[in-house]
C-alpha cells in the first residue's frame, strides 16, 4: 500500500474502488463499474488515482487490447 493510501489521502470511491480489487481479483473496467455500482467517470478517475499511487496495476486484455485489466498489487 502505497503512503498517499495510507495517509488517507484517497477518496471515498478510490477505496472503494480497491476494495473491490482486493476481492474480487483482476477485472475489466466495465466489470469493476457494474460491481461497484459507480458511475464511469468516478471509477476512472479513482483507477487513474491508484495508479498514480502504485496501488492498481494495468495490462492489456488478452483477447482485445482494446480492453485493459486492473488489478491491485
């Protein structure tokens, strides 16, 4: 966990967000929006958060590249 989680700098909804991760594993953007029931721009904004902190990692879907997978670290 990265200091800025730590330090309770994340919002709301980005902790939420890696919660969510925590559980569940490794999913789709769309999947993690129908999971925490947030709105897209939220769930955007708290995953881009995460990474900037080091707490989300991304790659490539396999099966469309188009598609990124998120997970926690």
């Amino acid at each position: 966990m990265s200091e800025a989680a730590s330090n309770g700098d994340l919002s709301p909804a980005a902790l939420y967000v890696r919660y969510v991760l925590e559980r569940q594993g490794p999913r789709r953007f769309d999947e993690v929006v129908a999971e925490t029931e947030l709105p897209e721009r939220t769930v955007s904004r708290a995953l881009s958060r995460l990474r900037a902190d080091d707490d989300v990692v991304s790659w490539p879907r396999l099966n469309d590249a188009r598609e990124r997978v998120f997970a926690t670290r």
